[in-house]
C-alpha cells in the first residue's frame, strides 16, 4: 500500500507534471545494471539491534548469492545516510565504492558462474530516516503506546528497502530460500518480524534478541520489523496458523475485530487458490502507521473500524461493511508479494489486482449486486492524472490510479469476457500460474488474451498507458443503431452492453461508426450498462 487516492482526493505526492526528469541515481536503484544481473540472491541473514532512544540500528545483513555471469564486482544498495564499517568475504575485507545509494563492491578474482554459492557479509550501522507519513514516505516510525513505551516500525515500499538495510533493492531478485531476522531489543519489548518464530534470547546486556525465519522467496521492501510490548493472539484456520500480535490494551477488541480474517480466507482461497505463505504462518501485526502489505506480517492500524479509517473509500455505504486494511492488505499477500511485478512501473500488478480482491471480498460477502455498487464507487477516485504505468528502469511508478482504475479495468474485463465461470477460472488459474513469480505488464496481457481466446491487448492499452476514458457514442441511421468509441486509442476495440425494450444486445463498436443490427426507433431507449464497464456516455 503506498500513494492510495485518499477520499476521491489527490494525496500528496499524485500531482502530474509537465515531464518528469531522470537522473543516473534514479536508474542506479531502478534499472539492472550489469553488476545487478550477474548475480541471484538466495537468502538474506539480518542480524541486527535496534535502540529506540537513539533512533539507530546497528548489525549486518549475510547476502548469499550464486553468480550467474562471471564478474569482479557486484551493486548492493545502502541509503546513504548510513555507515557501511565492513563487506566481508571468505574472512577478508573487500573494497568497495559508493555512488548515491548504490555500493559497488570489488573482489580480487573474478565470480564465475560455475562456482559454489558465495556470500558477503556487509555490516554497517546509522540513523535510518524517519518517515514523516508513513507508509505514503519510506522510513522507520519511532512512536509510543498508551502506556508510553516504544512502538517501532517501518514501511519502504517504492522508497526502497535499503533504506534500512544493506541489499539487492531490486523487484527483479527475491531470495529464494527466503530469510532469517535476527533484531535484538530492549528487554520487555519484542520484535515481530516476516516468517516463523523461531525463539528469543536475553543477550545479558538489556537487549532480548527475537529470531524469525522466512521460508517462502519474499519481496525486500516487504522485510520488517515491528517493536512493542505485544500481546500475541492465536488462531487457525483450516490448518492455517494465524497470529495477530497487538498493543496490550487493545487484546480484547482485537479478538473480535479479527474474525473477519476467516471469511476472507475462505474467500480468496476459493478465488484465488491457497495462502500462498503457509509455510510462513498469516500475521496480522498492529503498527502506528495504516497499513502494509509486509509478507506473512501484514502491517494492521486501522484502528479496529470499518472502512478506511472509519470512511468508506466508495462513498455508497457499502465500504463500510469490512475493514479496508485487513482485506487490501491481505489480498496482497496472493498480489504483490506472490505475483511480484519485476520493475515498480509495473506496481499496478500489485495494486489493481488487490483493489479488484475488495471488490471479490464483497460479492462473497454480500453479492454481485453490492459488489458492483463498491467498484462504481471507486469511479471518482479515479483522476487520470498520468498513465498507469510508470517509466521502466528508474524507480518511478505509474498513477495512483493503479488501485481504482485497475480495479475498474479487471471488473471491465469480466464483462466483456462475459461468462462468470471462465472468468473466476481465469483470476484462479493467473494466481496460481504466477505464484511466487515475478513478471510483467506483457505477461499479464498475454496470459488474459490466451485464456480468454480474445485480443484484450487494446482494453489493456487504453486503461494502463493512456489517460483517456472512452466514451460511447450512438445515433440511429435507418432505422438502426450505430455506435462508434470516442477518446480512445485508433485500435481501441470493445464489446458493449445495451439494453433496449426490455432486452439486453452486445454491440461491437469500433472507433469509426459501426453499424449494429439492432433497429431502433429512439435513441432514448438504448440504456448503455455503463455500471458493468468503466466507460463515458
């Protein structure tokens, strides 16, 4: 969750410019330099203690990797602002240079693929930066609880997870035998991290390390850590262990408010497939920021109300009836931190896809009519500000209008595909094709248009990479309706539905007058079904 159209207003941070300017920093921790892709992560072992007084952190992250084109030096990244004290490698101290946030580090003989699984140890301590609106800005949240003790977290999505830690801060390579996270705190606080609970120690110096163990590939900026004096809750469902650690004083109302956590699972598990992080556990962890989709460890404060912060995003009511957080956050652990989009232009992947999970949550809750209602909603928070998609290479995302509109674009694309059964296979089977996979824009397009048997590429088209909403146009000629779109792409091409006495027609307009067989004496009895396709009329 990052840059959400709060209220059907801009956020900071949406407002379009004239052009957007690049620079070798933004493509230095955006694009994949060949010091990136010559090497795979396969884990990451963090190590770490957090002062909360001094707002520091001091420990080191183990990066193992297999080489996969022969080089001599490789790109980690580290926000600047941190101290890098040491890279160990095979016992000895590597040099190493650093530009912006990335850090170039050189070996005395070259990686060769061929070799065993190398590692370097970086370790480094500092201030990481302090968000000062989580999570819209990256940055550790140094809070308090009602009894006024320390209440830590951290939220980085699009800011970039080295903001805190030193690693490969790219979508495109997700470890893949997962993490450990080691964070010592002060005692009688705990930390809860990404994974399983593996055990704490009482280091004898004030500090009780929490370890944690992350099984499942996980995206970097989804690592976390989250300090308070925690209350832990257990649960499961249909062997699922589900934990919900939250302030003291909070306990009781959270036991209730969390039972909405089982219909929701038994929601996106019938349309999505399974958890996709059993092996990790379902955490829901109470934070003094809104909300993260952080994996096995979903980032909850929404303060135990419905809606989004007691305010319903769709403004028709219906919004009001689950808590905006726990679903969107949740649905992002099958979209986002399942299905990862390789490069951030793409996060629409992640956003669209989990807007549309609401939408889902409620037609399993309540019907299709009601979940209809939501997705209209959502219109007017759509500002068409800039395309979706953002610029590849250069840390740069799309629209805030991924979350609504590409919300809106997969609802369109039920309709016009037109056959509920194939549709919920369709959402079913990209879950679990893509599943623990990174991919993007193209891969969506191609695996809807295979499926479907139908060009859906110029549907696509229209709503990630331009601004412009197509509108219908009709008149009657001879006694015949035609209809043509408007303000879209040359190619843009989309079935219609229109009822007319009494009677629902599917109409194939193009963007040049189309003549339909449907003979009509007044235009006034065409009624367009614009609620089930995002259109202008």
């Amino acid at each position: 969750m990052k840059n959400f159209l709060l209220f059907g207003l801009l956020c900071l941070g949406w407002h379009a410019t004239a052009q957007e300017v690049f620079t070798r920093k933004d493509s230095l921790q955006g694009g994949m330099r060949r010091e990136r892709s010559c090497f795979d992560v396969q884990r990451y072992d963090l190590n770490l203690t957090v002062n909360p007084d001094e707002k520091t952190i001091v420990g080191s992250n183990t990066i193992s990797f297999k080489v996969a084109d022969s080089t001599k030096t490789i790109q980690l990244d580290l926000f600047a602002n941190m101290q890098i004290d040491s890279i160990i490698h095979q016992g000895k101290s590597l040099m190493y240079r650093r530009e912006f946030n990335a850090v170039f580090v050189d070996f005395p003989e070259s990686l060769v693929p061929d070799m065993a699984e190398q590692s370097v140890a970086v370790y480094y301590s500092g201030k990481p930066i302090i968000a000062k609106r989580a999570p819209w800005d990256g940055g550790f949240v140094f809070s308090k609880d009602g009894q006024g003790k320390p209440w830590i977290g951290v939220a980085v999505q699009g800011t970039g997870a080295s903001l805190w830690y030193p690693v490969k801060d790219s979508q495109t390579d997700e470890p893949d035998r997962g993490a450990s996270i080691k964070v010592a705190v002060p005692n009688g606080l705990m930390d809860v991290s990404n994974g399983r609970f593996i055990g704490s120690e009482d280091l004898k110096n004030g500090y009780t390390r929490w370890d944690w163990e992350v099984k499942n590939p996980i995206n970097t900026y989804n690592i976390t850590v989250n300090i308070a004096d925690y209350a832990h809750i257990h649960d499961t469902y249909k062997g699922l262990d589900l934990d919900y650690y939250v302030l003291k004083e909070n306990e009781e109302k959270a036991k209730i408010h969390f039972e909405e956590v089982k219909p929701m699972m038994d929601c996106f598990q019938s349309k999505f497939g399974e958890y996709p992080f059993k092996d990790d556990g379902y955490k829901l962890v109470e934070t003094p920021y809104l909300g993260m989709e952080h994996q096995s460890a979903v980032a909850y404060g929404n303060n135990y109300k419905k809606g989004y912060r007691g305010f319903d995003l769709s403004m028709t009511g219906v919004g009001l009836t689950f808590d905006y957080i726990t679903i969107h956050e949740s649905g992002h652990e099958w979209f986002g931190n399942s299905v990862t989009s390789q490069d951030i232009a793409d996060m629409w992947i992640h956003e669209g896809f989990t807007q549309y999970s609401e939408i889902v949550y409620i037609e399993c809750q309540l019907g299709y009519e009601k979940a209809m209602t939501y997705a209209n909603g959502l219109r007017k928070n759509v500002a068409n500000d800039r395309p979706i998609i953002g610029n590849y290479g250069v840390n740069n995302e799309g629209s805030g209008d991924m979350y609504p509109k590409g919300a809106l674009l997969l609802n369109t694309l039920r309709h016009v595909i037109n056959n509920n059964e194939k549709w919920w296979k369709m959402i079913y089977d990209y879950s679990i094709t893509y599943r623990h996979k990174i991919i993007d824009t193209q891969t969506v397009i191609d695996f809807f248009n295979r499926e479907s048997g139908m060009n859906l590429t110029p549907i696509f088209n229209q709503y990630l990479r331009t601004t412009q909403i197509p509108k219908i146009e009709l008149e009657i000629e001879k006694g015949k309706l035609n209809a043509r779109w408007v303000n879209a792409n040359e190619d843009f091409d989309m079935p219609l539905d229109i009822t007319c006495n009494n009677q629902t027609h599917r109409i194939y307009p193009k963007t040049v007058w189309t003549t339909t067989k449907l003979k009509v004496k007044n235009i006034a009895d065409v009624n367009v079904l614009s609620d089930k396709f995002f259109i202008r009329k």
